[in-house]
C-alpha cells in the first residue's frame, strides 16, 4: 500500500486526534490533531503518557488507521519490540516521527 503523503500530513478533525493519557481515565490535557503536532507533544508529555500509549500499540493504530502511515506505525512498533522506555523513549520517537515527517513533506514537495 503506497503512502499518501497529503493524507498523513493533513490535520484531522479533533474527534479523530490523538488523545494523550498517562493510564486509563487519566487525560494528561495534551492532543494531537496532526502528525506535526504528534511530534510536538512528544516532547512535552509525560514520559509516562509516551509509555502507556506505547505498549498499548496506540500509536501505531492512530497512525496507521487515522493518518494512513503504515510505514511510520510499523517503525513505532519496532520501539515496543526493543522495550525501549524513558528519556530513550522520547528521543527514539521524535527521531522516528521527525524523520518521516521529513520524508513525507520532500516527496510531496516532488510531487508538485
């Protein structure tokens, strides 16, 4: 399945955000409505928050079910398999998330 790179860098409607929870019930306050505000608040959520969604693969999900990223999802996947947690945590993700956001914007540039 080939990325649409239009569709994983467009915003979504905040009822398909992401919603950022340090366990269930507990709302940290912080969503993500883009996949550049993902990587935004990467660096300012609770480690904890990044934790929890990780190994409850919602990440992965949201990425590839809401932003149609099954590149990036399966890359996030590959953090949980490493069990990969903290500060690591943080900058492992941002790399991963800044990196395709890279890509995904020069090939839509060279599509124009």
């Amino acid at each position: 399945m080939s990325v649409s790179p239009s569709r994983t860098l467009r915003s979504v409607l905040r009822e398909e955000a992401f919603y950022f929870f340090t366990s269930i019930g507990n709302y940290t306050g912080q969503s993500a409505a883009s996949l550049d505000e993902f990587l935004q608040k990467i660096k300012e959520v609770d480690i904890k928050s990044l934790e929890f969604h990780l190994y409850r693969e919602d990440f992965e999900k949201w990425i590839a079910q809401t932003l149609g990223d099954a590149k990036l999802a399966e890359d996030i996947k590959g953090l949980r398999n490493m069990k990969v947690v903290g500060n690591a945590l943080r900058d492992r993700l941002y790399f991963l998330v800044s990196r395709r956001l890279k890509d995904l914007k020069s090939s839509l540039q060279a599509s124009k």
